[in-house]
C-alpha cells in the first residue's frame, strides 16, 4: 500500500470473495473470506487499483467506532 500520506476514514470495508481462504497483500493487510475488514480511504484506493474481481469495496458510510487497518 502507499506508504506515504495520511490515514482518513470515512468508514469503507473491504470484503475479499476469492477461492482462497484470505488475500494477504503483504503490506500489512490480510482479507479473510466473506469478512469485511474497516479500510482508510488510501487502502481502499491501493486495493481498487489491483483490478482484482473478488475484492469489494464499499462506499464511505462516515460512521466510525473504532478498528480500522491503520
């Protein structure tokens, strides 16, 4: 993922779908299958940008009570 800028939330989840148990991009981040896992807008951004097919990303709800991946 990008290592520079900041980390701001406004509430988006990442739900990988794929075949394998989890997607791990190795930069910190491990998708378990079917769970959603509260991303920032910058991890949204990297994990759209891998074009993948079996990686939701929803839309910012700006509800936020704790978690996240940073």
């Amino acid at each position: 993922m990008p290592e520079v800028g900041t980390c701001i939330f406004t509430r988006k989840a990442a739900i990988y779908f794929g075949n394998k148990e989890c997607f791990d991009d190795n930069k910190g981040h491990i998708l378990m299958q079917n769970q959603p896992l509260a991303v920032c807008d910058k991890t949204a951004v990297a994990f759209k940008s891998l074009k993948g097919e079996d990686i939701y990303i929803s839309e910012s709800t700006y509800f936020y009570d704790g978690g996240g991946c940073c």
